[in-house]
C-alpha cells in the first residue's frame, strides 16, 4: 500500500471559506460568533471536489491512502480568540471526516487544532488535546497538525519543548498518535509562506528538539517534519557539531528515535540527499497534495508535487527501504491506522452482506 502522509484539503467547497470569512468579520466587528450550525455543503460537493482533485492524482500516481488534513495555511491561527480557533478547528475537521466517510479506501483523517497565541496559548492547548481526544475516539482519526507558531510569521510563542504543551503531548502519548509539525499562512511581508516561512518552520523546530530533552519526558512521543525536514539535510553536520560542542547526545539517540521525515522535496537531488542522510527508517512517502507547487517542471514533464515518480526514479534506494518509505514507516508512525483501515474493510463488507 502507497501511503501518502500529507495531503491537505485545499480544494475544499467555497462555502468553507465564505463561512471562514463571516466567522472572522464578526468577530473583529462585534466579538460575535458565527455558528459552526451555519456552514451548509452537502456531500455531492464534496465527492465533485475530491473526484476532481485528490482522488484523480491518486489513481494517476499510483497512490493508495492520503492522510488528509484541512488546508494548513488556512489555519490562519491568529485571528480571533480561544473560541474563534475552537470553532473553526471543529469546522474544519468535521469535514475531513465527511471525506473520510465518503472515501473510506483513500482518506484517514488528520485533525487540525485550535491553537491561539499569546495570553491564549495555554487555553488553547488544553483545547486542542480535547479536539485531538475528540477527533481520535469519535471521528476516528490517526493524527494532527502542530502549528510552532500560532501567530502565523512572527515566532511569538515559546519553543514546542516548552511545558505549555505539554497537556497535548500527553493527550498524544495516552492516544498513541502523531503530530506533523506544520506551520499555517504567514502574515509577516518578511516571510513568503511556502517557501521561507515553511521551512523556516521545519528548520526551528528541529534546532528546538535538539536542544530540549522533550523525548525523555515523553519517550513515545512521535513527531514528523514535513517538507524533507527544511534545511536539516543539508546541514546535518552543522547539527552534529554544534551537538557535539555543546555536550549533547548524538543526533541519533537524542532525535531520530522520535521524528521522522516527509518526502515533500520537489526534486530529484534534493530527494536523494534526503534518502541519503536521514535513515530510511525515518522517511515517510508525501506529497502535500493538492498544496504548495501545482505546476509542472520543464525539467521532468511531471508536475512538481508527484513525488511518487521522483521517489521511483531513484535506483540507489533498496526494495526494503523503498517499501518502508512507500508505505510501511506510514503504517508504524500512525500506529492507529492499520486498525482504523481493518474496521472499515469489515463495516464495508458488513455493508456488502446486507446488500446481498
């Protein structure tokens, strides 16, 4: 099975983004709220946006499962309060479960959270391991988004080792389920958002765990850098040494027993170098599908995000190691899916009995 970790909604019905946009003028106009009760899309706008978005490039790319996520630049975690990012974050992840629901063979569910920054941020993380709780064990889901900075371009709130997070890490420990640490838009003119402040993200926050003993206090804790990790590849020597002179353990032992990689790297040297320095054991298969590059490179004829080709172009990566990044390290970092997947193969045969 080809399991793509990070695919993200963004072709979602444009009625999720007028009621995104009457939630936020209400609440900057009048500090009303605009009820989640409001929002009206019916699911055959959902299967015309997915059968003519995701689920095509799946069956063009020969991909099998996305674990699928709302649209992170549109977190947009500053605007609003506690309440605002509450009510968005069900919004939007109850609509990642009607996706699931309606294509149960090709979507597993990652939860986004209602993250707040400033005097709101440890509220906030209380609510979002109750949205984690609830996203898990109700709609069953298999993961979340993680967003380091919460005020979306401006690096206001502490590292993700600080212990404001750590009633979430808990709630991930106790769930046994991961996080992908995803940044949402950038309002800082300073910092494009796909490619500085994306990986501007991934970069930080790997420095962050290297220099915390986060993985002591929490030992199960897993943890996935998308977008091949930002800069970390390119400078793992210059992690290494700085580890070193500063008395800390080997990266292998201090980090990459609890983070992994994502394949979102957008071409063929820059996959290689991935491969070649992070442990196969440590990569995951992702497309960020349908998101940040939709065009196609002059240099390839294939588009930019069909990493599926990049991967399979590259000769060096064994048959082992290439199942294990295709779809096996997916399967054991979302420890929750396999089971989620069984129960939907026996309600659908269930389905299937009934019929007949």
């Amino acid at each position: 099975m080809i399991i793509d970790c990070h695919g993200h909604f963004t072709t979602a019905p444009p009625a999720l983004g007028a009621w995104r946009e009457k939630q936020i003028r209400a609440f900057e106009e009048s500090g009303e709220r605009f009820s989640p009760d409001l929002l009206d899309i019916d699911d055959d706008e959902i299967r015309a946006a997915i059968e003519n978005g995701q689920l095509k490039l799946q069956v063009e790319r020969g991909t099998d499962l996305t674990l699928f996520s709302p649209g992170a630049g549109r977190m947009a975690h500053h605007y609003g309060d506690e309440r605002t990012s509450l009510d968005w974050s069900h919004v939007s992840n109850d609509l990642i479960a009607r996706v699931c629901g309606l294509f149960p063979e090709r979507f597993a569910g990652v939860c986004q959270l209602p993250q707040s920054p400033g005097d709101g941020l440890a509220a906030s993380v209380r609510n979002s391991a109750a949205e984690l709780e609830r996203c898990v064990e109700e709609l069953g889901f298999v993961g979340c988004l993680l967003n380091p900075d919460p005020s979306d371009g401006y690096y206001q709130a502490p590292p993700l080792t600080d212990r404001v997070y750590y009633p979430l890490y808990e709630k991930m420990a106790e769930l046994d389920v991961p996080a992908m640490v995803h940044v949402a838009m950038s309002r800082n003119p300073a910092l494009q958002g796909t490619c500085a402040h994306y990986l501007n993200g991934d970069t930080a926050v790997f420095m962050q765990l290297c220099m915390s003993d986060l993985f002591k206090d929490f030992p199960t804790l897993k943890l996935i850098l998308p977008h091949g990790g930002g800069a970390v590849p390119y400078h793992w020597g210059r992690y290494r040494g700085v580890m070193q002179d500063r008395g800390r353990p080997p990266l292998e032992e201090s980090v990459l027993r609890n983070v992994h990689f994502d394949t979102c790297v957008y071409h063929k040297r820059g996959m290689e170098l991935l491969l070649d320095i992070i442990p196969a054991q440590n990569v995951l298969f992702a497309s960020e599908m349908i998101g940040a590059v939709r065009g196609v490179d002059p240099e390839t004829g294939r588009r930019f995000d069909d990493t599926k080709y990049t991967i399979d172009s590259i000769e060096s990566l064994s048959d082992e190691d290439r199942q294990a990044v295709c779809g096996g390290n997916a399967l054991r970092v979302f420890s929750r899916l396999d089971g989620v997947l069984k129960a939907r193969a026996t309600a659908a045969a269930e389905r299937e009995g009934i019929r007949k």
